[in-house]
C-alpha cells in the first residue's frame, strides 16, 4: 500500500502542468500513509521495549540461577 502512494506521488511530480488540486490530494495521500507509518512505529517500539524488558529480566535470572549452581559446585 505505502509503495503504491508513494509511485502515485512520484508520478504527479513528474507530470507537467499539474493543478494545485492534484498536488494537494498526492501530499494530502503521502501525508495520511505517513501518520499511519508513525502510529505503526510507535506501536512497535512499544512491543519492541517490552520485550526488550522480559528478555532481559529473563536474562537476569539465568545469570542468579547459574551463579547458585556454580556455589553448589565449589
């Protein structure tokens, strides 16, 4: 979808003679497709964050639990 706006988008440009109406409606399209490319970023970083967070307390109780049966082992 965003690739078909932006050939959209890049086609107008490349026209002669285009009228203020159709430059408008080609960045007023690029604008909605990029607003919802941010919303989908910003979601993602959030998920991203989050497990982000579980993998490293995850990580941090393997590295306890290695540590208790390492002094088991001494």
């Amino acid at each position: 979808m965003e690739q078909e706006v932006l050939r959209q988008a890049r086609e107008t440009l490349e026209r002669e003679n285009v009228s203020i109406e159709v430059l408008r409606e080609s960045y007023s399209g690029l604008c909605e497709e990029y607003e919802k490319l941010l919303d989908e970023t910003k979601f993602l970083t959030k998920v991203s964050d989050k497990l982000e967070a579980k993998l490293s307390a995850a990580n941090d109780k393997l590295a306890d639990y290695n540590k208790e049966l390492a002094k088991k082992w001494i």
